[in-house]
C-alpha cells in the first residue's frame, strides 16, 4: 500500500506554473487548488509517495 506525504503551497497568480513546475521537479503531483485568502492567492494541494 503507497504511504503519501501532502503539502499545501500557496499560489500566487502571476508565478503559479514557476511554482508548480518547482514542487513537480520534487516529485510532488498537484491534487487539488483552492481559492486562498485573498482575491490573488491560490492554494494547491499536493502530494507524492513517501519513501
């Protein structure tokens, strides 16, 4: 059975493919984006197998 670990990352929208294409080179899958706080933030959940 896959163990995950999860982050959430904020997402600003003028840097979001920077962000995402950073966490994805750490192997992290996008699973979901939120609204944030504020009308120009974002939340992404994200996850990848723990090893």
């Amino acid at each position: 059975m896959t163990k995950w670990e999860y982050v959430t990352v904020p997402l600003l929208t003028h840097a979001t493919k920077q962000i995402l294409d950073n966490w994805g080179d750490d192997g992290y899958e996008l699973v979901a984006v939120v609204p944030g706080p504020n009308a120009e933030q974002l939340v992404a959940y994200m996850k990848r197998p723990k090893e």
